[in-house]
C-alpha cells in the first residue's frame, strides 16, 4: 500500500519521519549495490533519454497531470533522464540536490508515496520541493530493479490539489515497467560494452608477457606512424630477438623458457622512455617503437639493451644467461618510407646480427 501524507498527518511528513534517525533513511541511499547499478545506467548527471521522456510524456497524459519525471536517486541528488513538463533551473539541469526530493523517500521507503496536498500540510509546505518547485500534489512510485534495488521513482506531480486514485497508482506501477525496461537495457548495454572493451584489451595483450601482442602493435604502430607523418616527427623501429631460445626450452624445459621471456619483455620496458611501444610479436621476437622528439635522435638503443641485459645476467644466482640480437631501423620524415619498409629493415638488421654472432662461435 503506497504512503499517503494529507493534511492530517501534521505529525509526520517524509522528512520528519527520518528525524533522529539519519543512518536508517540514508542507509538505502548509500548502499553500493544500489549506486553501482544507478552508474551502470549511464542516466546520471543531466542525461536525457528519448525513451524515458516518451515515458514522462504518456504518464502526464494519461494522468492527467502537467509534470511526470523518470526520477534516479543516488545519495547526494535525484537525476531526471526522463522528463515531461518541467521548466525552470530544475528542469534545465534535470536533476536536483536531495533537499528538493520527495522521490528520495520512495527509495527509502521502498514503497509508493502519495502526497494529495502538500501546501495544507504543516510540515509539507516548508518542503523545498513545494515553495521551489511548486510540488503541490505527489504521486510517486518505485523504480525497481529484478534484483529488488530501488533506483528511483516514476512521479506524477500537479501544481494544484490532487486526490490520487488507486487506478491512477496502478497506472503508475504499469508505467514504471516500461521506464525500468529501458533503465535495464542501458544497464545492460553498459556491461556488454564494459565486456567488450575488456575482450579488446586482452586480444591486444600477450598473455604471457602483458606486452602488446603483434595485433596490438599493429594497430598502435599504425597511428603512431600517421602522426609522424602529419608531425615529421623521426622514430625508431627495434627488433629484440633472443639467442638459442630453442636450446633453453629444450635444455631446461617450458617453464625456464616462460620466466626468459618474461625477464626480456620487462628488461625492454626499461630501457624506453614514456610513451613507446614494446610488443612480443612472436615466440621469442620483440619490437619496439621509438619516438624521437625533431632533431634529437635517441640514445643507441642496441647499446642500452644489452647493458640491461649484462646487469640481468650478474644477478647473483642466475643460472641462465640471456643473450639477444638486436636489429634498429630509423624512419625521418626526408626519407618517408613506409611503416612496413621500416619493420622490415629492422627485421633484417636483427637477423644479420644473429647469423654473424652463430657464425662467431662456429668459427
């Protein structure tokens, strides 16, 4: 049964119901599961929403009234994504602190609230919601999620009297279906893009490494080199392959071979500035991207990486060395050659390194 507040409840309104008892009206308000689902609707902060005003719209008409709001509570204001009606500041900024709110009470309550007349009730009529908005009859009911949270409230509101109908709070209920059912799928909607983004993310991550895996590299390498053509900007492209890696896994098994590939893909984090990309884009194969700010080329980056790789290697009680070839090719913009040209020159850079270093020890 809805919460009905005439003029003879002088005792008690929404408000001084929750008197000396601040931790129970506010506990609902605040509780996080509520607040995350609000979030997730994506209605919050001024939004509107096509749907929910259509909503807004249908409930003035068929009640008869001049104003109806799709009401979303959080703990600090009452958010109208959905609106029909209402003008000034509030209608503007759809939405209002909590001190204008009789919606918050739905949410409190967890039940209908109805308020035939709020300017002959003693405690009403100095409830910001009439003397500022001009709030004189209330009808509100829950917005509610299919797992029990309310949210809000679906309100039909008059400037004048009302003497509110149960066929009237009935149509109310049926109405808020209809506005919950677009509250749902734009929560809905929320985590499957929020699912979406997260899939994107780990396609475009090594699994082992976190590194950017060769899609990931792909796709960033490519804006990066639009920009350095817009810009003129001169990068460098870095190909890190590791020595004997067959050997190791063979030697000393999977596991060994996993913790060297992670120990190189953190070494080449460090030996780069903020801002470059270092992706795994094989077995054992890195590539870096490098950029190089007009007229400053980097530091000898082979020189870098293989420092890091000598100070890994005197670890004390590191049994395994780590050796690498390392190919570098530069792009400037008076060369302008094509990203694909430039990972290539870098590719056969490495691998000239890596034949002559097999054919030192041969000899």
């Amino acid at each position: 049964m809805p919460k009905t507040f005439d003029r003879r409840d002088s005792a008690e309104s929404p408000d001084s119901a929750a008197e000396g008892m601040p931790d129970a009206h506010d506990a609902p308000l605040r509780d996080k599961r509520r607040l995350h689902a609000l979030e997730r609707s994506g209605l919050l902060g001024g939004v509107a929403n096509p749907v929910l005003d259509r909503v807004a719209r249908l409930t003035a008409g068929i009640l008869g009234v001049p104003i109806a709001l799709v009401s979303l509570v959080d703990d600090q204001r009452q958010h109208f994504p959905g609106l029909a009606g209402l003008g000034g500041w509030a209608g503007t900024q759809r939405g209002t602190t909590l001190s204008h709110s009789f919606c918050q009470h739905v949410v409190t309550s967890n039940e209908a609230l109805v308020v035939p007349d709020a300017s002959s009730h003693p405690s009403l009529r100095d409830h910001l919601a009439f003397k500022d908005l001009g709030v004189v009859a209330y009808a509100g009911v829950p917005l509610r999620t299919e797992q029990g949270e309310t949210l809000g409230a679906l309100c039909a509101i008059d400037v004048q009297p009302v003497q509110w109908t149960t066929a009237q709070i009935a149509l109310l209920e049926d109405l808020s279906a209809l506005a919950m059912a677009e509250i749902e799928m734009r929560a809905l909607s929320h985590d499957l893009s929020q699912e979406q983004s997260r899939y994107t993310a780990q396609a475009d991550r090594d699994t082992l490494t976190g590194l950017l895996n060769r899609r990931g590299f792909a796709a960033i390498s490519r804006a990066r080199y639009a920009l350095a053509l817009q810009g003129g900007t001169p990068f460098s492209i870095v190909s890190v392959s590791l020595n004997g890696f067959r050997h190791v896994n063979a030697q000393y098994g999977d596991d060994v071979g996993d913790h060297a590939l992670i120990d190189i893909a953190a070494l080449l984090t460090t030996v780069v500035q903020s801002g470059d990309v270092v992706a795994r884009r094989g077995s054992d194969e890195f590539t870096l991207m490098i950029a190089e700010p007009r007229g400053t080329p980097h530091t000898d980056i082979e020189s870098a990486i293989n420092g890091a790789l000598a100070v890994l290697n005197a670890e004390i009680g590191r049994e395994l060395v780590l050796e690498a070839s390392v190919g570098v090719a530069r792009w400037s913009p008076d060369r302008s050659q094509a990203l694909t040209a430039v990972m290539q020159c870098a590719d056969d850079a490495m691998v000239r390194q890596k034949r002559q270093r097999h054919a030192g020890r041969a000899a």
